[in-house]
C-alpha cells in the first residue's frame, strides 16, 4: 500500500506542477476535444480526450516499457483519469 501512497501523492505533485507550467485542465482539453471532433466529425467531450489519452498510455504499457519510463507511464495513465473524473 504505501507504493500506491507515493505514486497517488507523486500524481498529485504532477498535476500541480504541470497545471503552473501549462495552464488551466479545463481550457487545453475542450480545445483539444474541438480539434477532435472537427477532425473525427464526432462529438468528441474534454473528458474523453482525457481517457483516449490514458488509453494511449495504457497501450503503451502493454509494449513492454520498463524502468523510469514505466512509472512515468502509469503516473500518466493515473493523470490522465482523474482530469477526465474532473473535467465531467
């Protein structure tokens, strides 16, 4: 349990650091989902982007990565759920 402690408690240091350096969750991602959907042609949510992009991550995991980049990963796949969770 207390290696899921750290990594949930790194997750959040994360989301803090990366939310000053790149701006607000919510503006990137529904101008993210826009593109998406124009693209797609799709109704395509900021939510959703969120989880194709865990997918992403999640795909990537199942390729075999290892070492730094395998905690970085799933640091990621975890950010990216509980964006989508707050984006809803």
């Amino acid at each position: 349990m207390k290696e899921a402690e750290k990594v949930l408690a790194d997750c959040k240091t994360i989301l803090i650091d990366r939310g000053k350096q790149y701006g607000s969750a919510n503006k990137l991602y529904a101008a993210t989902a826009a593109m998406w959907a124009a693209y797609t042609g799709s109704d395509i949510e900021s939510s959703d982007v969120c989880v194709m992009l865990a997918l992403m991550k999640i795909g990537r995991l199942s390729q075999g990565v290892d070492g730094a980049a395998l905690e970085d990963t799933y640091k990621d796949a975890i950010n990216y759920l509980a964006l989508a969770k707050g984006l809803d």
